[in-house]
C-alpha cells in the first residue's frame, strides 16, 4: 500500500477453491469495524498516509472504479446499467478499460458507498460447494495523482491499486455444475490457468514470453503485474 503512495502500480488479490473466504477477506463487512475487510482496510490507510504527508505531497487526486470479468467480457460495477466495457491501450502505457466510471474519492465514506454500490451488483449463483459463490473476477481500482514541487520544478507521479477478488477455482465433480454454472466456471478457470501461466513465466530465470493476451484478467492486469510493480497474492486455503 505505501509503495502505491511512492507511486508504483500495485496489485494485491486473493486466490483460492470456491467458499473458502476470498471475498469475506477482500470486502468483509463494511458495518463492522472489526469485520471489514483489506479493501476497506487499505483505502483507510491510503487516506491516512496522504494526510500525515502535506508537507511533501502538496496535493493528490484519488478516485476509485469498480469492474467485474464475467465470461471474459468486461461490466462496470459503479454504472447503474452495469454496461459491458471494452478494453483499450493506454495512450500512457498498459491498458484501461473504456468509459468506466471513475469516482473522486475524497473520503472514506464516498469509498464505502461505492464498494457498496458496486457489491450488490456482482454476479453470484449457488453450486453445490458455496451458496453464494462469486462468479465473476471483481477488480476495485484506486488511481492515485500527487504532485510535489522539487528544486523549483513541480513533479506528477499517477500510480494504480488493483484489489482483485478473484473468482473460485472449482472441479465440475464437486460443484455439481451444469449448464450457465457449468460454462461461468470454464470461463474463471480458464483465467487463473492463464494468470498462473503468467506468473510462471514472470518468475521464470530464462527469457520467456509472458502470455498477457491469453485472458482479460491477464491482460488487464498487466501493467500492475511485471516490470517495476509489486504484487501480493493471498492464498485462501480450505
């Protein structure tokens, strides 16, 4: 979290089966201090952190965006409509998924009300292993501006925070899927397979291709998952 502050693009996500607590981990639960989740945990920290630095960050712009991967398309959580998005290069460099709205998120209440907002509207369907299980790859985006003056020259630094709630891994033999839950779950495990390839391929000491392309997830991550960035996985574990 602070090094999003210093300015580098981050990304922290939680993997595991289905129902064994990505989600309670990620999010939690928003009207219990006690209860609430690394989502909410770290935009209170970020906010904190920037206020205890006015005397080096003379002035920061954060705003939030919420989207969902559901059968490799794209929804924007935070549009009432829950439009489908598409994604698009960055003029600056990486990814961004087009016209997704974007929240100025001057405080912690604003924040909440779009991590809310955005919750209620996720996909979700029943299996045998998880009443409630999350069918769709869930990306909260924090995108951070700061500017500070130095030797007279006044310096921008952007960074982004990418909190992924991913989708469970499942077997077909445990869930009892078939038909809608049998293709949503081919289409998340598909993209963990791709981003465990991509992880493998970062990771590896000989000069390998790093298969971005294979999947949305993968690809949207992209910029937040090699070269100078930091990424911190949660394994939950049943």
């Amino acid at each position: 979290i602070d090094t999003f502050i210093e300015g580098y693009n981050t990304t922290v996500f939680a993997y595991g089966q289905t129902g064994c607590g990505k989600t309670h981990t990620m999010l939690g639960d928003l009207r219990h201090e006690q209860h609430k989740g690394i989502i909410p945990r770290a935009c209170k920290h970020i906010l904190t952190s920037i206020g205890a630095e006015k005397e080096t960050i003379e002035s920061f712009e954060l705003s939030c965006s919420f989207i969902e991967i559901y059968n490799e398309q794209i929804f924007d959580l935070l549009d009432p409509k829950k439009s489908k998005r598409e994604l698009k290069e960055n003029p600056q460099g990486g990814v961004m998924v087009k016209d997704a709205v974007q929240v100025k998120a001057r405080d912690l209440e604003t924040i909440f009300q779009q991590l809310t907002r955005g919750s209620e509207n996720r996909s979700v369907g029943e299996t045998a292993m998880n009443k409630d299980s999350s069918r769709s790859h869930c990306i909260f985006t924090l995108h951070l501006q700061t500017s500070i003056t130095r030797d007279g020259k006044e310096l921008v630094k952007k960074s982004k925070l990418n909190m992924v709630d991913l989708a469970g891994s499942e077997r077909q033999s445990k869930t009892q899927a078939k038909g809608e839950r049998l293709k949503e779950a081919n289409s998340i495990n598909l993209s963990l397979s791709a981003l465990g390839n991509v992880i493998s391929a970062l990771t590896s000491k000989k000069n390998v291709h790093v298969p971005y392309r294979t999947s949305k997830l993968t690809r949207l991550l992209q910029d937040s998952l090699g070269g100078n960035t930091k990424t911190l996985m949660l394994a939950a574990v049943s």
